[in-house]
C-alpha cells in the first residue's frame, strides 16, 4: 500500500506497521535517522516509484465521474468506483475503435 506525505503520522505510521509488512507511508518534512532508513529500503522505494501510477489511475478515474460520490456507505462507494472504471475503460475502447476506423 502507498500513500501520500499527508497522510503520515505517528499513529498511522503504527498502525500501518501492525496491518502491512511494507507500507509506504512516505514522510513530510525532516527525516529522523529511522524514518531516513526506513524511507531508503529497496522495497519502499519500489512501491514508492508505482505510486505516480496510482495517482495518474485516480485522475483517470475523476474525469470519468468518480470526483464526488453521492452514494452512500461503503457498497455504495464500491459500486460507483467499479462504474467509474467500467467508464474509463469504454472510453478507452472507444479512442481505440474511432482510431482503427480511421485508418
């Protein structure tokens, strides 16, 4: 799992050590000698490298209608990113047959 520097925190930096054997929780600002090598582990830095992916998916996602979700609870929630993505990827498709026909 990654996340970004805003959601670092002691607490959830214990929390996430507890639930995940590598969590990326990067942190903000001056990095104690701990947090320096924890931050400098092979692993953290390869899951911190997937992390733009993530981000660039995320916008994908909020262009295609997932910015605000007015469904309620987290069934709700799960449904409307599955349509979102459902959405992204007829978008997707679409680019490719328009592009096909063209030439």
């Amino acid at each position: 799992m990654s996340y970004d520097k805003g959601f670092w925190s002691p607490g959830n930096l214990e929390k996430l050590e507890v639930l995940l054997e590598h969590s990326v929780l990067p942190k903000k600002g001056r990095l104690s000698a701990n947090d320096k090598k924890r931050e400098c582990h092979p692993e953290f830095i390869r899951a911190r490298r997937k992390h733009s992916a993530v981000e660039s998916d995320i916008n994908a996602l909020e262009a295609n209608g997932l910015d605000k979700c007015p469904d309620k609870g987290i069934e709700g929630f799960e449904r409307y990113v599955a349509l979102a993505v459902v959405a992204s990827n007829l978008k997707r498709l679409g680019k490719i047959l328009l592009t096909r026909d063209r030439q």
